[in-house]
C-alpha cells in the first residue's frame, strides 16, 4: 500500500509525536538530567561522525566561505531584529508589552548549533561552513546579545559580572573537540561511514527528536500552558510562526539572488532562521536579573518548539527532492 501524498514524513510525524508525548509526559528529575547528558552524547556523536564523513577540503572550504558566514550572521543579528521592530506596531496590542519583549528578545538571540548542524546535514546543505557559522554564532552571542538588548529593549544589562566561559567551553568539548577527532580519524573510519549511511542519518534525527523532547518537557514543566489565557497563546503561536515564515522567505529569495549555490542555501536558510533556547534561558536570566521574566521567555520557548517542527519538514523535503 503506498503512502499517502498528504501525509508528511516519518521524521516529521515523530517529531510532532514527541512534542505531543512531551506535553502530556514531559520528563523531569533525576530522569530529566539524565536523558540531558544521553542528549549531549548523541551530539557528540553526531559531530564526531560529521567529523569522519567531511573531507579536508570541505572543512577548509567551510572555513573560508566568509560570504556565506556573513550573510548568515546578518540574518542572525540585523534581520531578525529589524523584523521584530519593524513589527512592533502589530505584535505589541496582541499580546501585550511583556510577550512582545519576549518577541524582540528571541530576535536579539545567536542561532541553535546542533540542530541548525543536523537539518542541514538532513537537506543536503554545507555541513562544514553550518558548524562553523552555527559555533561562531553562540560564542559571537554571548557578548553581541546583551548588547543589542541593552539597546532595544533599554533593560540594566548586568553582563559585567557574567561568566561566559563555561558555555565557550561546552560549544568547544561538545562539538568542536569531537569534530576534530573524527577529522583524526577519518582515514580509518571513512570506509565504514560510507558503507553504513544510515547510522550518521539515525544519530542526525535521533538527536534532534531528543533535543525537541528534552526542551519541550522543560517548557512544559516551567508552567508554560498556565501563564496565558488560551487566546493569547494562539495569538502567540501565530506571531512565532508569522514571524519564522517572514524570515525564512527572506531568506531563502536573498540567498538566491546573492548568487549562493543550492547546499549554501540550504544552509544558510537554517542557520540564519532559527534562536538558541540553550543559550537564551541562561542569557535571560543575567540579562533579567532581579526582575520578572517568564513570559519573556514563552514566547522563545514557543518558537523554539515551531521552528524544530517547522525545519523538520522542509529539511526532510529537501532530503526526498536531492533523492529523486
């Protein structure tokens, strides 16, 4: 019996079993930092096997790609933020001045790395310039977005006191080292790798389907359902998802008309549409510090959650059509 056409994938349905599994049985506790530290092997993994299947002329190429890392980081730091003024007018009477701030502050955020990494390794994108603009991002974030809040959202900034070394270290030990050993031991393991092309497919999409678990049973603890009228969180949910359709047409039409070929769309296009939940929570909370900021952070729990989804789906779309 054939598929139906209407039905999406099977990477997209899991996806949205698990955000649905995560609402009604989010995992918490002991159990919770457990999955965490599963989570992070799995990345691990992922970037050691990038780090086996990428040839030293492709990392070379991602290195020096800078107009491709340029255009992504504008997306990142001047797109986003220009959107979400720009917008201001239209999102701030429907749901009011502090989800707005919650808005403009997703807009001011780095881009995710491990799953921006792992779509565009799914759509057949440059894996090799997405782990070096997606690593830059963060570590670039850590000091560009408290400033950029301090400047639009006018908040005391209190990053004078901040720590942003262990999270440098955990983007470097948990991407960039196991990047490198597979780089080290790819003339061993290369052959295996080719042979086996569905392991480096099972350790991509198996470690976003725990990420989304993870961050959204997170979500769902924090009490995220409980804080807004029902209204409101369509109202929400409808912004978020205005707002990634906005730039990821953006987007993709700049890319191609900057002359990018298709796998540098492909990453430009995820890395540059998507905001760090990992980053943004600890960011927020120096950032916030001593004030209310809950439902400044639900709408980037919110987003986080519809761009996964989203990328998922067109990620996967891309993978059948380079398939065909």
């Amino acid at each position: 019996m054939n598929r139906p056409k209407y039905l999406p994938d099977n990477f997209s349905l899991m996806i949205v079993l698990v955000v649905v599994f995560a609402s009604f049985l989010p995992i918490h506790g002991s159990f919770a930092v457990l999955f965490s530290q599963l989570t992070n092997v799995a990345i691990a993994l992922l970037f050691f096997l990038h780090g086996v299947k990428l040839s030293r002329e492709a990392v070379i190429e991602g290195l020096t790609h800078w107009r491709l890392h340029l255009c992504i980081f504008l997306c990142t730091f001047a797109l986003f933020p220009i959107i979400g003024l720009l917008f201001k007018p239209l999102i701030e009477p429907l749901l009011g001045h502090q989800l707005y701030l919650g808005i403009l502050y997703l807009c001011l955020l780095p881009s995710t790395v491990q799953s921006s990494i792992a779509f565009t390794s799914i759509a057949k994108g440059n894996v090799s310039a997405a782990l070096c603009s997606a690593s830059a991002s963060n570590i670039f974030g850590m000091f560009l977005t408290p400033f950029l809040v301090g400047l639009f959202i006018q908040q005391n900034v209190a990053t004078q006191h901040a720590d942003h070394s262990s999270a440098i270290l955990n983007i470097v030990g948990l991407l960039l080292v196991p990047f490198i050993l597979g780089q080290i031991c790819r003339n061993k393991l290369f052959p295996f790798i080719k042979k086996n092309a569905s392991v480096v497919k099972l350790v991509d999409q198996g470690s976003i389907l725990m990420v989304v678990y993870s961050a959204f049973s997170e979500a769902v603890i924090e009490g995220i359902w409980h804080q807004v009228s029902i209204q409101t969180l369509f109202n929400l949910i409808f912004v978020c998802c205005a707002l990634l359709a906005i730039i990821m047409v953006l987007i993709k039409y700049a890319s191609k008309k900057l002359g990018f070929n298709q796998a540098d769309q492909i990453t430009i296009l995820f890395c540059g549409s998507k905001k760090t939940l990992a980053s943004g929570v600890p960011m927020a909370k120096i950032i916030f510090a001593g004030q209310p900021f809950g439902l400044i952070l639900l709408p980037l729990m919110l987003f986080h959650q519809v761009q996964l989804i989203t990328c998922g789906i067109i990620a996967s779309h891309f993978a059948k059509k380079n398939n065909e």
